[in-house]
C-alpha cells in the first residue's frame, strides 16, 4: 500500500477533479439550545449559481486556496484550540511527551516485573496483560509499540505451552481493543471530537463502560482459545528466566503518569479543559518524569536524553500530524465547513443524505460504521482518518437524525478493530512478523472474533441510537 501521506495528496487530487463537475451549495442552519451548537436544517439545501461548478484553481492566492497552496494553508488554518494547527500542536506535544515518559523505561520495567512474578500462574498472567495492554491503548494509543512487547513475549508464551497467534493477541490485539473502545485517548477521540464541535473526552461515561465490556469479552475469548489449544499441546510448560530492574524512581514515573490522567479527567470535566491545556499538561508530565529519570538514572539518561527522546516522540508523529494538516487543505480547497456558505462539501452532504434519508437514524449509524471501517483499509492513522472523515460525517450525523457523538463512535470503532484484520496496519504485519505468523493462519484463527466484534459494534452503535448518545 502506498504511505498514508500519498494517499491522502491523491484525495487532494480527486477533490480537485470534484470541483469541476460538483456545484457549490449551501444549508440554512438553525440553532440547537441544547449544545448551542448551529444545526443544519434537512430539505434546505440549495446549490449556487444555478448549480454551475466553480474550478479549483491551480495556484491561488489571496484568501482562497488552490491544489498547491492547500498543503500551507491546511497546515496553518484554525486556531489553537480547533483544526489545523490546533490539532497538529497537540499531536507533537502529546506525542514528545510519551517518548519522554516511555524513555524512563518505567512501563516496561513495570510489565517485566509482573511477568517474573506471575509467569508460573499463567492463567493469571494472561488476562492481567491483556487488561494492561488494551489500557495502554485506550490511554495513549498504544499500538506500534506493541511490536516490541512481542520481542518478549512471544518466546514467554511459547513456554508456557501456548501456540505464536495468542502472543500477538496478548499484545497488539489487546491494544487495539482499547484503541477502538476509548474514552480518552488523545490521537483518536479527542482529535475526532474537536473536529466534530464536541468538547474532548465527552460522553466518556458510556466509553468507559463500553472499553470494560469490550475488554472482558475479548479477554474471555482469547483465553478461552488460549487454553483449548495449550490443553490440545503435546509441548511441555518451561518456566522462562526473566529479570527487571523496577525500582522507586520507575514507581515514581508510574505515579506521575497515574495522577497525570487523574489530573487530565479532573481539568476537562470540572474546568473544561481543552486541547491546548490538555497538552500542557501531559508535557507538565513528561517534565516530571524526566526529572524523575535523571535524579535515579533510570536508563542511566541524563536530561540531553530526555529531549532527544521528547524530539523522537514528536517526530514518531510528524507524519500524522501532516496528514492532519493536508486534510484540513482539501475541505479548504473544496470550500470549507460552513453550513450556510457555498462549499462542496455541502453539495457532498446533500447527496450522502439522500442516499440514507428515509431509512431511519438507526441504518444511518450502522451505515457510519461500515464507511469507516471500510475506509480504515486506506488510511490507518486514526488520527489522518478522522482529520478526513469526520468534517463530513458530523456534519451529515445532524442531517440524517445521529448525533454528533454517535458519528464519532462509529469512527472510534470502524476505525480502531479494522485493525485487528487489514493488511494495510503496519503495526499488525510487524507483530505477525515477529511472531512468525503468516497473514493467511492469522484470518484462519480470527474469522470467530471478526464475528464477535462485528456483532458487538453493531450492537453498541444500537445502543448508542437508542439512547441518544
């Protein structure tokens, strides 16, 4: 597959071919005294111009953008506390600041510890990492990473009698349960939330408990499978020999990341943080943590480390924070956001919503979640995908009777299990590779939970419908 970036400069492409044959069109709005929040009002589209298309140009300039200025415009538009730039300030902030906290070593000493003192209970073990990792992943989106847990573990699970595919369940797929179910992470939820108007870490409530429910049922099938195969195993239970280093100064960084999120729930529920002091405050952390790491040589770092590490974290998510950026330019070029101003976007919502208009609100929500999970095969940055889909799919959630949450469930879990099963993940191909599993065993083992999952989304994105979510 080609780099989500070349993917994402081909949409570029396509929409500027789209603005010769698609008029721009405009709605009338509305206000919602609920959310506070202009509404657009179904049946009240019309196309400008007598529906007369109006070509993107080339280069532009002024105030309007064209195919080669929507890159520096995308990247430079918004403000701080809205797409592009806010969002792209988050990212790297948030994002040096985990390869500052992961560069103590504090989390991986962590799970070294719990795998030597729990390694002859693996019935134990098993479940309590795979709780761990799906928390990892619906915390701070853990999923690459999961790559080099398997280094570990792969052999350990092979030694306790259990077959490659449960070592990859173990940690990647754990991670993408939590990924796809989250209530807080910030690359996924919170970015598809600002785009799509809601405060962050809304609604977290029902996320939680659906990241719980999800989380135990997965845990239950996977060691369900896990033990009908060891049982099956003519291969005999090695204990594994295996040391860690875990200490005060790494308790202490585990502290700090402990309170950290604490801190992060509390300024958003109470005090209404948003994305400019969420990413204060998990660089408050990583300050806290390397000094943390200096003061107990925790990797034997001094500071200099440290912010080669903040520098290497950022960069691990430069180029998600360019695909949001570029992003930003194609819905400029095709005229932006507004409801009530021409843009195309707002032809491509009135014939997205005649399409599902008069099949009811609860085919609309399930029709979201196929969009996304079909589009995830494209592009699987959570966060480019929802710097792509969500101005659209917010927007069309009002017109077809979903709410705006809703819309941003469905991106979570179209975009999150996908995951799980596509070629196109690189993280999921790493781990396979690691584990020495071929692609073609990995679809034969996981056709059950693909149905589980599946069933389960559907289910939840009922819910959701039901109760207004």
């Amino acid at each position: 597959m080609p780099d989500t970036l070349l993917i994402v400069f081909a949409v570029l492409l396509l929409s500027a071919v789209m603005t010769f044959f698609l008029p721009r069109g405009q709605f009338e709005t509305q206000l919602d005294p609920e959310t506070g929040r202009q509404l657009l009002v179904a049946g009240s589209y019309q196309a400008e111009n007598s529906g007369t298309p109006q070509p993107a140009a080339l280069f532009a300039d002024g105030e309007k953008t064209g195919l080669l200025t929507a890159f520096f415009d995308g990247m430079t538009s918004g403000n701080r506390n809205g797409s592009a730039i806010g969002v792209v300030v988050f990212i790297l902030l948030v994002g040096g600041s985990f390869g500052v906290l992961l560069h103590t070593g504090a989390i991986d000493e962590a799970l070294k510890m719990l795998i030597s003192r729990m390694q002859h209970r693996a019935r134990l073990l098993l479940p309590v990492m795979a709780i761990l990792f799906s928390l990892g992943g619906a915390i701070f989106g853990m999923g690459e990473e999961a790559m080099a847990f398997a280094m570990l573990l792969v052999p350990l699970v092979r030694m306790l009698g259990y077959d490659a595919i449960t070592a990859v369940l173990l940690t990647y797929g754990a991670t993408q349960i939590g990924f796809a179910t989250s209530w807080m992470n910030p690359f996924s939820v919170a970015i598809a939330q600002s785009i799509a108007g809601l405060p962050p870490l809304s609604g977290s409530g029902f996320r939680l408990v659906m990241w719980l429910v999800f989380t135990l049922i997965y845990t239950g099938w996977f060691m369900w499978r896990a033990e009908r195969l060891r049982k099956a195993s003519t291969e005999p239970m090695v204990p594994l020999t295996l040391s860690h280093q875990f200490g005060t100064g790494h308790l202490l960084v585990i502290l700090i990341l402990f309170f950290g999120m604490a801190w992060v729930v509390w300024g958003v529920v109470a005090k209404g943080y948003y994305l400019r002091e969420i990413a204060s405050q998990f660089f408050v952390m990583a300050i806290l943590a390397s000094i943390v790491g200096v003061l107990f040589k925790l990797n034997q770092a001094r500071l200099n480390d440290y912010v080669d590490a903040f520098k290497t974290g950022a960069s691990q998510l430069l180029p998600a924070a360019l695909v949001v950026g570029i992003a930003q330019g194609v819905i400029l070029m095709l005229g932006g956001t507004a409801a009530n101003q021409p843009t195309i976007i707002n032809t491509m919502l009135h014939h997205a919503a005649e399409l599902i208009n008069g099949h009811g609100s609860m085919l609309a929500a399930q029709a979201m979640l196929v969009f996304q999970s079909g589009f995830n095969f494209f592009v699987t940055s959570g966060s480019g995908q929802a710097a792509l889909t969500m101005p659209l799919m917010a927007p069309l959630a009002d017109l077809v009777g979903v709410t705006r949450q809703t819309a941003v469930l469905a991106f979570q879990l179209g975009d999150g299990l996908a995951h799980l099963f596509y070629p196109t993940s690189p993280a999921l191909m790493g781990t396979l590779a690691i584990a020495g599993v071929q692609f073609s065993h990995w679809l034969r083992a996981m056709w059950p939970l693909w149905l589980l999952l599946t069933g389960m989304s559907i289910t939840t994105m009922a819910i959701a419908v039901l109760i207004g979510y």
